[in-house]
C-alpha cells in the first residue's frame, strides 16, 4: 500500500468534494480517501500494483478536476499533512 497526498485544483464546494471522493474511492486498488475542501487536497491509500497516482490525476481530470502528486504538488503549496494537515 502507498499513499499519496493530490493537491486539487477545481473544488470549490462541499459537492465538489463529496465528488473528487467518489471518483477516487471508485478507482481500482484504492482502499482509503480523505478529501480536505479547505487545504484543496486528497490523501490517497492505494495499491500500487493495481494504480498509480498519474491514474487517479488522470480519473479526475477526466470529471474536470486538474490534481498534481508529490514533488509538483509541495512547490504549489502542497504538504505531506504532518504539520499542517
């Protein structure tokens, strides 16, 4: 199992993120989702052996949602939720 933190761009409402948890919680291999409208972001359980985090960026576009991982996620403001979750 892994976990990834997605920083969202697009949801801009309670709706839009009972929907960004939807489409990652119906992504193949994913176990875990926590949807923060607040910080803009996605923590993400998955496993790596079914998905990856290009897969689910690429799930949520499809539904108009852009979302970037890891490193392009810290540059923009992103954080790994340790400190300030």
């Amino acid at each position: 199992m892994q976990t990834a933190v997605l920083k969202i761009d697009g949801m801009n409402s309670e709706a839009c993120a009972d929907k960004v948890a939807q489409i990652l919680n119906s992504s193949n291999g994913v176990s875990d989702v926590r949807v923060s409208l607040l910080n803009s972001q996605a923590d993400v359980q998955f496993d790596e052996r079914h998905t990856s985090t290009e897969q689910l960026a690429g799930n949520l576009a499809s539904a108009g949602y852009q979302a970037q991982s890891g490193k392009a996620a810290e540059k923009n403001g992103g954080c790994c939720g340790g400190c300030c979750g």
